[in-house]
C-alpha cells in the first residue's frame, strides 16, 4: 500500500479574477437528444470529431454530426444496461460502461455489434468510467463496488483491483502523459493513481472534507480535478504530493462536476451546483476564471469531453440535450 500526504497546500483566491475579459467570446449550443428522457450521461469526441454520447435511460448510444446537427441512435442489445461512460479507441469502435448490468461494451459504429465483456467478479457490478492509455489498454473504474482495474482489448481478459481505502467510490479517471491512469476516490478525499505494470495503487490525500468526482491531467502531468463537496477547483502534483486549491466562481454550494482540458491547457468545467449550470474556464497560466450559463440550464452536466479542433463537448442530462461550447476565434 502506498499514500502520499500534502505537502503543500494553497489557496489561491485573491489573485483570481472571476470575470471574463473582453476577448472572451464563447458560444454553446444544444441539441435535442432524440429519444424522450434518455438522460444523456457522458459525452465524448470520436476520430472524426463526432459527439458521441450514452443514453443511460433510453439504452442507446448516440451520434451527433456537429456540421450538420444530425443524430443517429444505436440500440444496445443488452436490455437496460444503464451506459455511463464512453471513450472511442483508434479505429472509431466506441467503448462504454454498462453501469447497470455489470459489463463493459464496444460498438462498431459500421454494423452496429455490440461486443460484451463481463465483469469477472460480480462484486464489479457497476463499472462507471473509463479512459485508453498509449498502449491501446483500456481502464476503468467501479463506483459502489470499490474498484479500478483493466481490459486488454487484444486478449479480452478484463482485470478487476479493489481500491486501498473501503468505500472510496472510484469515479472520474484519466491518464497522464506517461501511461499512468489516475482516478478520483469520491468517497474520500483521495485521488488514487495504478501502475500500468504491476497494478500497485499509490494513494494521494487531499483535504479534509474534500470529494474529488472528476478530474483531467494537464500536458506537464499536474491533476486538475473538481471538488463537488467543498465547491473548489483542485490540482495535485503527484510528484509532490503537493495540493493548490482555487474556490469556484459559484461558490461552496456550486458543486463542480464534469470537467475536461483542451488542447491549449485552459481547464474546463461545469458548476452543478448553480441554476442555470455554468461552464467555467480556468486558465492555468493567469489564474483567470471565466464562467458562462448553460441556455437550456444544464439539467447537471457530468462529465466534457475535448474534441480535437478545440471544443468542449457536454451533456446535458436532465434537459436530454448534448452541447458544443465553442471559444469564438
């Protein structure tokens, strides 16, 4: 067992400006998902810059064509599955957690098969999200069964690991540019991190009170996640162990939730917390926040996704739309 303590904590609160400077001209706009009360849950951006998305009630996985706003829908074939998470891999399969039936899937988006891969253990029984690495090795995590583990897609064998810490939630997870995943421990205050290799989770404390749900890695491997109890901004060095913390715009009660970075290193996430939702950007360079409302008021956006040209993808679950927040050149 490995835990690493804080070694260094900063709030960094009176250098930050919360308003948007003149420059920031940043457009969101919204799709109806076709399919009444699908809950779309995640969102993600394939090879080709396709929004794609899981219907967690409506059983489906779902397509956007952002040039020309059209939705194709593809039905899984496991009744009820209840997908969550969803990532593409390199030939534009898309691969998702079956939250409520215990598997994670894979759809070709050209035949629309779905191949299954049961979770071994049934105390697995809730995969939540998941992430690649740069060897095409796909890790996931399990929330209520306290989990985080792989799947060599090559070979098939999914590999379950019990986290450290009982009732620690393993929730929101991603991989730094070394091909280690980091996942946030909701139940706790701690982001947990497992060699690629051996498996070995190393333990990373937070703050008291702290309930990291998301989180992205940055370029340089600094953790930036959101803290939904405490309504703060978080960034972890593992190297350190160190811990700087930002409030967030909408303050204690804003609920920071789905989060993502683009390709210029500005953090993005969603204040929860707030009617209507908010997207913030977060600007690690200036310390800077932004913050725009969602039209359609959100309804909870719990995760983003970064498309290659440089947009936040989002979904919107409780108003059954998907979104494209776009900074306006």
């Amino acid at each position: 067992m490995k835990q690493k303590s804080i070694l260094a904590v900063l709030l960094l609160a009176a250098s930050v400006s919360l308003a948007p400077a003149a420059s920031d001209r940043v457009s969101i706009r919204e799709w109806d998902v076709p399919t009444p009360k699908s809950f779309p849950h995640d969102p993600a951006a394939g090879p080709d810059n396709a929004l794609w998305y899981t219907g967690m009630t409506s059983n489906t996985l779902g397509r956007l064509d952002p040039r020309t706003g059209e939705i194709k829908e593809y039905p899984l074939k496991t009744p009820g599955s209840g997908p969550h998470g969803l990532t593409p891999d390199a030939s534009g399969n898309i691969w998702f957690t079956a939250n409520h039936k215990g598997y994670i899937g894979m759809l070709d988006p050209r035949t629309g098969e779905v191949a299954v891969y049961p979770m071994p253990d049934t105390a697995a029984g809730d995969p939540h999200s998941l992430v690649f690495d740069h060897r095409d090795v796909l890790w996931f995590t399990v929330q209520l069964g306290n989990f985080v583990g792989r799947l060599d897609p090559r070979s098939g064998i999914v590999t379950p690991k019990q986290s450290l810490t009982n009732d620690s939630r393993p929730y929101g997870i991603a991989v730094n540019s070394r091909g280690v995943p980091f996942f946030c421990e909701f139940g706790t205050n701690k982001i947990g991190s497992i060699d690629p290799g051996t498996m070995q989770i190393t333990e990373y404390l937070l703050l008291n009170g702290a309930r990291p749900r998301r989180l992205t890695v940055s370029p340089d491997d600094l953790v930036y996640y959101t803290d939904f109890n405490r309504g703060f901004l978080g960034r972890l060095d593992p190297k350190s162990g160190a811990v700087a913390e930002w409030p967030s715009p909408g303050g204690p009660a804003s609920k920071p939730y789905g989060m993502t970075i683009a390709k210029d290193g500005t953090v993005w996430y969603s204040e929860s917390g707030e009617s209507p939702n908010t997207i913030v950007r977060f600007d690690p360079k200036t310390k800077r926040f932004a913050k725009w409302p969602v039209p359609s008021g959100g309804g909870v956006i719990r995760n983003m996704a970064a498309a290659g040209g440089g947009d936040i993808y989002i979904a919107c679950s409780g108003v059954n739309k998907v979104g494209i927040v776009r900074v306006e050149q």
